[in-house]
C-alpha cells in the first residue's frame, strides 16, 4: 500500500510528474466538466505478481492518470466472484476479492485518489447475482425460507415472453431450469446470473443495504449496471417498467438524504427517448447521468459515410434532461461496441465496416478496441475525441485507448479487449512481474505493431497519441462550458461538418462554436449563427488551416469555414460590446 506521498510508482517505470492539483475540488457539480477514465482493475496494474491486477496496482498508477487529466475513474466490480463474467457476477456483495487485494488497498486508492483530485466511481451490479451468491443458494435450497423469495422462480418457462434475449451468442432462454428447486429462474444475462426479484421489498431493502455499506467508504458514486431490467411484467419486453423506476428513485432518495453529492450513473442500453426516464423529474430524481448509447455508434458510422447526418439526426431525438442531470458518453468500454440501438440497416453498415471477420463479433455488437477500430488512424482517433469532448455529456475513457491499444480477437467473448495494460517494455510489457506468462489474467496482446505500445514509450514521445490526448482533454478543461454549456446543433451547409454551439449560461460565460469534417475530403460549409450575426470568432482548438481565425460571423449571422480532411476546430464566438 503506498503512503501519502504523490509520486508513487512501479519500478522501470519513468516517474510521471505529479498532478498540480490535490484534493477535491468543492464543486458538487464536479461530474458536469469531469472526465472519466475506465479502468478496468483486473487488467491495470499488478502490484504483487500474482498476475492479477489489483488495488494497490491503480493506486501506483494515479499520477499517470492525473497526468492525463482524468478527473474520475470508474472500477468495475471488485467484488468476490466466480469471474464467469468479468466479476459482474457477484457472490458476496460487501466483500473485496482477495485477487484485487484488501479492504486497506482499497480504501487507501480511493483516499490517494482523492488527494489528487480524482473521484472514484464504483460499480453496483443489482440486477442479478452470481449463482454462486448464498442468497441464491438458500434460495434454491430452502424455498420458503427467508431468501426463498429473493429471485424469480416459476414452474414455467413461457412467463415474460416478450422479453428479448441479450446474451444471444450463450444462451436461447431467459429461464434456466434448477434441478435442486425443480423450478425455472429468471436471468437476463448469463445462465449462472439469477436476477434478483424487486417485486419483494426484502430485495430492496437489502441491495440498499449494500448501497449504504459503499457509500460509507468515501467514494463519490456508483455505476447502476444494467439497470432497466429490475422488474418484469407479463405482456411487456420487461424493460424501464415503472416499477423499475421506483426502485432506482427510491435508491436515489436514499443517496440524497444519506450520502449527498454522490452520483448515480446509469447504464441504460436503450433510446434517449427512454433513457431520459432513468434522469427522474425535479421532484423525483432518480440518476444523476445516464450514458448515451446510442450516440456512439453514430460517431463511428459518421466516419465511415463521411456524413454527420446519423450523429444530427440521433441528437435531434434525444430529448432535453432534467436540470440535476447530465449525459456520459465513450467511444469503447469493456464490452462489446454495442449495436442494439441502431436499425438492422445500420448494423449491416456497421459490421461490414468495422467487423468483417465473424470473430470480431460478440452478442449484438463489435468486440474490438478503438485503435484497430479506426484502421489506427491518428487523424480519425483524434476528431473521434474531439467529438466525444464536445457533444453534450461527460465523456469516459477507456483504459489503454489513449495509448492506441490493441485488441486480441483469438480470446474469448469480450476478453478481446480486456488484455494487460502494456506500460513499458519491460517484462509483461511493466503490468506485472509474474514469474510465469501463464499466470496473467489474460494474455497480452502479441501481435507486432501492437505488442510494443506502451505508456512509458508514448511519454517520451511529445508527438504520441498519448501527448495528443491530453492536449485535447486540457483545453476541454479550460473551457467548462463543454462540460456544462447549453448544447444547440447548427445547420451546415455541408453533411461532412457538424456544427454544434455550447454555451455557458453563467454571467460572462463563453459561447464555443464545435467545428468537424468527418469526411476524408477537405470541406467548405456555411455554418448558421443568426443568434451570433457580427460575432468575432478566435480558435480555442484545431488550426491552422482553413478560415475562421480571426473572422467574424457576418452580418447575416453566417460564418464560413473551411476543414481539411478529418479536421475539427473550436472556436470561441463573442459578440461586439454594444454602444450605448
Ligand atoms: C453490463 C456489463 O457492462 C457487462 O460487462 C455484463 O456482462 C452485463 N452487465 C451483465 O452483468
């Protein structure tokens, strides 16, 4: 366990200046301008050979990212687990497992963490358990015992029919028959995955429960995993039902009365027009931010149509939130890319750009990283952050894509992109010196090319993607409204450029015109700013080429621009003191 000090690092590995910032800042509304980072625990950093990365392995590693310029990392479960699924199949809710380290290690991230500013947003996994959980153990054993009640059982199998499957590849039935019960449970996800049943309030007492014991270790909120699937109701897909909804509320109430200023992020795979539902109203809040599936997809088929059309037409459809609320948004997390929120039109596209092979596919959706996504294009890796950092919400990182990680297509299901950290060339690539390669976590990646990427190498290199990525994070740091600005969509006379304004709406706050040619062609467009006629433009972002530095939006409220290929600019707009 490191101590206090803020320059703490795995040996071989160059010291990453300390962050100037210490402590948290004061902001209750911090998640508005942070920026997420992902990381995902069991493949970050391994402190004590086992070959498992673990909490005193990200806490090595928090300078690295305060360097970055994260402001939050969120950590997927960490809790004792069979590993059938990544950890999202918990067997002992308020348990650490003992590969990640102790309770000590993990307080002691989340303190080292917070002495550099960053906050620490953990997983919450409350839809189901792992089968191996003892609540589905005496559940199965003792039916009308106290936990005999805590899942949903049936003699049938045909109960909720009109609930669709979503681990396609695994598994043909929501209903998996228990030979010790002699009667079908109910799972979403896996078949070793129970769902717990929220029509019974011991349920929702308990998970409370767990919520409370978490809450108590200082960290700043919780990822709400898979979260529209709580309850389930004959003659409906079972999705964002209202009684789902109450639950989530009910869990919000208790945060804000117990726990104020902790967070709630939904994961909510569905349209915004039925995300927006997990934001609450003003009088019954339930999350704080809710992720925008949908939008990603469209950022990648914009790149390939060389036409924002689909990113203009899926923002259009989602609909404005709750004050309280705000968006997140990512290019790639540790699932598959997911292609459930797009049309069969769509998906075709997108498979046949981004997944020729069948092994690149997984369930409904793409298992491969952003890099080999992107053809490792450094001109299609930076407009898609410049996207990300510019469309509403607060954008998530994903571990290794600032560095253009690699993706092992050859592992199984979404291990593809979960491999080891690659920090240095040194043993493991500096993720662990286990003595033996057969006792990592998972493999790294070998393919050459790909195999030598590491963060040790793109530091030394102020022309790496890695230098690239911070830039861009710290200028969205400079301008807050990118984070808290009002959103409005421009027309453009071209489809290749999307033209969007974010506006902080605070006494002398900045109007930021976002500017990107998703095209690999140079373009000219004529944006519309009728609202900003006669306003003075200054590049914040982007450049030098092409117009719009030092121009100003003419009289008839036009401006006129121009973006080489994969451009993107942003630019400040203020409008002319007026004489009185
Ligand atoms: C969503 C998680 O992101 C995914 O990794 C997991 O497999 C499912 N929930 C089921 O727990």
């Amino acid at each position: 366990m490191s101590g206090t000090s803020l320059s703490v690092g795995l040996p071989g590995v160059p010291a990453v200046p300390a962050a100037p910032r210490t402590g948290l800042s004061e902001d209750p509304q911090w998640f508005r301008t942070a920026v997420f980072y992902e990381a995902l625990l069991r493949s970050f950093a391994d402190s004590d050979s086992d070959g498992v990365g673990d909490f005193a392995g990200l806490t090595s590693r928090l300078d690295y990212l305060a360097w970055l310029g994260v402001d939050a990392i969120w950590v997927p479960p960490f809790y004792p687990s069979p590993m059938r699924d990544g950890g999202y199949d918990i067997s002992d809710y308020t348990g650490i497992d003992p590969r990640y380290g102790t309770v000590e290690d993990f307080e002691g991230m989340v303190r080292e963490a917070h002495a550099r500013g960053i906050r620490v947003v953990i997983d919450m996994v409350l839809n189901h358990t792992s089968d191996a959980h003892p609540w589905f153990q005496a559940s199965r054993s003792d039916p009308s015992g106290p936990y005999g009640d805590f899942y949903v059982w049936s003699d049938s199998d045909e109960a909720y029919a009109g609930t669709r499957v979503i681990f396609v590849d695994t598994e043909s039935s929501n209903w998996t028959w228990d030979e010790q019960r002699g009667q079908f449970f109910w799972h979403r996800f896996f078949s070793h995955q129970p769902d717990l049943n929220y029509d019974n309030p011991a349920v929702v007492e308990a998970v409370t429960d767990v919520v409370r014991f978490w809450a108590r270790t200082g960290v700043d909120g919780f990822r709400l995993d898979a979260i529209p699937y709580l309850v389930e109701r004959e003659g409906t897909s079972s999705e964002n039902l209202p009684g789902t909804h109450a639950v989530v509320a009910r869990l919000a109430a208790v945060l804000a009365e117990e726990f104020p200023g902790t967070i709630t992020i939904a994961e909510a795979n569905q349209m915004p027009s039925e995300v927006v539902a997990y934001f609450g109203t003003p009088e019954a809040p339930e999350c704080t931010m809710c992720f925008h599936f949908p939008v990603m997809p469209r950022i990648f088929r914009s790149l390939r149509e060389g036409s924002a059309d689909s990113i203009r037409q899926v923002l259009a459809e989602t609909p404005d939130i709750p004050a309280h609320g705000q968006w997140g948004t990512f290019l790639r997390n540790h699932d598959e890319l997911t292609l459930e929120m797009v049309t069969e039109d769509e998906r075709a596209l997108m498979y046949g750009w981004y997944a020729p092979e069948e092994r690149m596919r997984a369930n409904v959706g793409i298992r491969r990283r952003l890099a080999p996504l992107l053809g490792d294009s450094r001109d299609e890796l930076m407009l898609a952050h410049a996207l990300l950092l510019s469309l509403p919400g607060s954008p998530c990182l994903y571990y290794g894509d600032e560095i253009g990680m690699g993706e092992d297509i050859w592992l199984e299901d979404r291990d593809a992109v979960r491999t080891p950290m690659q920090w240095d060339r040194s043993r493991h690539m500096g993720f662990s010196s286990a003595p033996q390669d057969a006792a990592l976590t998972l493999p790294l990646i070998s393919a050459p090319g790909w195999a030598e990427r590491n963060v040790a190498d793109a530091l030394a290199d102020p022309g790496s993607l890695l230098h690239a990525l911070r830039g861009l994070l710290t200028v969205r740091r400079q301008h807050p409204a990118l984070g808290r600005g009002s959103f409005l969509m421009r027309a453009s006379s071209s489809a290749a450029v999307l033209a969007h304004t974010r506006q902080d709406l605070s006494p002398d706050g900045e109007v930021l015109l976002c500017l990107a040619n998703v095209s690999e062609e140079a373009c000219e467009a004529v944006i519309g700013l009728e609202d900003l006629a006669g306003a003075r433009t200054g590049v914040v972002l982007g450049g030098p080429e092409g117009s719009g530095e030092d121009a100003a939006v003419g009289e008839d409220g036009r401006l006129g621009v121009t973006l080489v290929p994969r451009g993107y600019r942003w630019l400040s707009l203020s409008l002319p003191v007026k004489e009185s």
